[in-house]
C-alpha cells in the first residue's frame, strides 16, 4: 500500500471537529507537502461550502458519491454524527479509498468487522480516532513498560471525565441536550478516550465490570451561550465507573462520567512491581517515572532529562490533525497504523461490555484483541 505524498483527503462532514481549533481543518498547515485536502462534502451543502471557503479547499459537494468520484481524493476522513459512521465507512473502502474514522469505528461489532474486512480485501489502511496512542509520552510509557522498567504492572487508574457538555462555566456553543440521551452520555463521548489510551499501553483487555447510572434525571446549561437555561432529561447513564481484567492479576480502572467538575490527578496512573508512571495531557513533563533503584538502593522520581523524547511537540502542534499525518506516514512507508480499526472495534466492545455488565451485574467476557503494531 506504499503512495507517494502529498496524499489527497477529502473531508466528510463539515461540522465542529472538522473546523474547531482542536480539530482538523485549523491544524493542517504544518502538513503541507504531506498531505493536501482537495474537496469536502456535507449532506448540508452550505456547511461544506462554508469550510471551504473558510479553509480555502478547492471543492465543496453535497454528498459522499460526489467526493468519492474526485480523483484527487486518496482518502476519506469520516467526520460524520456516530449513527453514520458504519455506512459512509464502508462506501468509502468500497470505493477503493483508505479511511480515517472518528470515534467510535462503528455501534455494533458486526459493523466494525465489516469495515476491517472491506478494508483487508482493498488493501486499504483505516487510521482511527482518538489520536491519544500516537502522543509520545503514551509512546515512551509502552516502551518503558515493555521493557520491564516499572516491573509487572498491577494496576492502572485512568482518568477520562469532565463536567458534561454544557457543565462548565462557559456553557456550550450549541445544544448540548443529545449527549445525555441515548446513543451518547459519556462512555462514547468521553470513555472511549480512556479505553484507546489504557489498551496502548497494557494490549487487549480480557474481561469488563462496571457499574453505571443516573445522577440526576435533568441538568441545566450553564453559561451565556445560545442555550444557557436549557434543561435537558438525562436518559442515559452519565456516571459509569468500570474495571478492566487484562489477565495474570493486572487490572484497570475507569471513569466515564458527566461528574469531574475538577481533578488533580493525572490522566493515566500505571502502578507496576518495581515502580509507577504518571501520564499527563500537557506541554511540560507529561510523562514522570518513578522506579525501585533508581540509584543502589535508592527509589525515586526520573529527572525529566531521561524522558525528553515524551515531549508531545506533534500532539501540541497538530492536535487531531496527527491522524492525517500517520496516514500519510503509514502510506508513504508500507507501515500498518497503530490506531488502527482492530484497536477501534476492541475499544468499541469494551464499551458494549460496560453497558451489558452495568445493567446485569455480571462481568463480561471480550472477545476482540488487536496488536496495534505501527510496523
Ligand atoms: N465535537 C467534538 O468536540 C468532537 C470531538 C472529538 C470527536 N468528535 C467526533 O467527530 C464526529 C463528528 O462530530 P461533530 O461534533 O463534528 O458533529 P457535527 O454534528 O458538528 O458535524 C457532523 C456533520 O456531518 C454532516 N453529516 C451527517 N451525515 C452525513 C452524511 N451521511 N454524509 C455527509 N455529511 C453528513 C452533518 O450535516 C454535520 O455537518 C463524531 O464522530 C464525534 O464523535 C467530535
């Protein structure tokens, strides 16, 4: 599957992650000669005409056909609403271009697979969100790990929460109400991050236990937005709180809830045999390791010096953009990705398993795995 760049990605779905300053569109400049974006589609034509003029790309379509008949087009990135995601997914790879996905791969299991078949038989490479497993100190922590330098790990606490959309003092620029309805609420919206970063470093989990509810049947917008005052039902759990078994005694745990309205703590705390590691999403020291006999007979904390290649120099300047940038790198090398839709359909069964074990009380057995390679 080796191609020469710069490769040509068209945009499908011209909506907030497609232009929002931590999404695509805004980041994309430092890739020039890398990749290049020839068209963007929207079933609201308006909104893609709109980013294209904003973003100066050539094109503006109406539908998905439209963008896959453009010969400039060596690859799609799926920027749609979740419901739509399996469908234009698989269009897509039936067209014979590779596919960058946003999160999650698919809804069910069956749609995921699917998209992985499709893609194996085209040869065609699928990248997916979030980008978290491509940042360097997620990185550096699996090679640290792999190598022993913490000992066996035990377990890991992961943070992957906030406030709720329209939670926080500043409100939300749109109607937040659909995240607390089904179909949402913060396992998809915000767990899905916490599953992608805790199953880069550790592999594939074996096992889920979860609990999961309501915490209060409604929430008011907070803000001076367009909808502050709003009341939205909850529908859907906005609190879950799950266990990870990944075999041989080492465990996670998880939080995906609408309820952190702050936390000190770092995103990923990985506690191993012989020492611990803390994962942090920020510029400075992002990853800090603390090992048994640092020096003989004395424990403590690296100096930063020997961790300064998890310094997130591409996760600060490309922000989602970095997907762009692996596909491109994958194409150009002949290198499977490492977010890639294995890890995507794993993830997405953890999350069907948090739902099932948080209604039944039981824990549920996965079945999925994936080796997220990068070679
Ligand atoms: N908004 C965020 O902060 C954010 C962050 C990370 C990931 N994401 C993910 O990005 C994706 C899009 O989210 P968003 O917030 O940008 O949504 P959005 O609703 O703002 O934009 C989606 C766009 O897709 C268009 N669309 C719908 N169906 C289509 C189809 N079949 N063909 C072409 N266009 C179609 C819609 O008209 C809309 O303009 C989701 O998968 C979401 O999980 C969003």
């Amino acid at each position: 599957m080796a191609m020469k760049p710069p490769l040509g990605i068209g945009i499908l779905g011209a909506g907030v992650i497609a232009g929002d300053d931590d999404g695509f569109l805004p980041n994309i400049g430092q890739l020039e000669g890398t990749i290049h974006v020839p068209a963007i589609a929207d079933v609201i034509r308006a909104k893609a005409d709109d980013l294209a003029q904003r973003f100066s790309i050539p094109s503006s379509y109406g539908s998905l056909e439209e963008l896959l008949e453009d010969p400039r087009v060596d690859a799609v990135a799926n920027l749609t609403p979740i419901s739509e995601h399996a469908e234009t997914s698989l269009a897509i790879l039936q067209a014979g271009k590779h596919l960058i996905s946003e999160k999650p791969i698919a809804t069910t299991l069956e749609d995921a697979g699917a998209i992985i078949q499709a893609a194996q038989e085209r040869d065609l490479a699928v990248v997916c969100a979030p980008p978290d497993a491509l940042y360097r100190q997620y990185l550096t922590a699996r090679k640290m790990i792999d190598a022993g330098d913490i000992g066996k790990v035990a377990f890991a606490r992961v943070r992957s929460s906030h406030a709720g959309p329209g939670g926080a003092a500043d409100g939300w620029p749109g109607d937040p109400s659909w995240y607390y309805t089904d179909g949402s609420g913060p396992l998809y919206d915000m767990g899905v991050y916490g599953i992608h970063e805790i199953t880069a470093l550790l592999g594939p989990a074996r096992r889920v236990s979860a609990f999961g509810g309501i915490t209060e049947p409604e929430r008011t917008v907070r803000g001076n937005g367009p909808f502050a005052g709003t009341v939205m039902p909850v529908t859907t759990p906005d609190n879950y709180l799950f266990m990870l078994d990944f075999g041989e005694a080492t465990f996670a745990v998880v939080d995906a809830t609408y309820n952190v309205h702050a936390s000190m703590a770092p995103k990923v705390e990985v506690f191993g045999r012989r020492g611990a590691m803390a994962i942090y999403h920020r510029d400075e020291n992002p990853l800090e390791v603390y090992r048994q006999d640092l020096a003989p007979g004395v424990d403590g904390w690296m100096a930063a010096e020997d961790l300064l290649e998890a310094k997130n120099v591409r996760e600060i300047a490309l922000h989602r953009a970095m997907l762009f940038e692996h596909l491109a790198e994958c194409l150009s090398q002949g290198l499977h990705p490492i977010t890639d839709a294995e890890h995507a359909r794993h993830a997405l069964e953890v999350m069907l398993a948090v739902r099932e074990s948080s209604r039944t009380g039981r824990a549920v057995e996965l079945t999925t795995t994936f080796s997220g390679s990068g070679s």
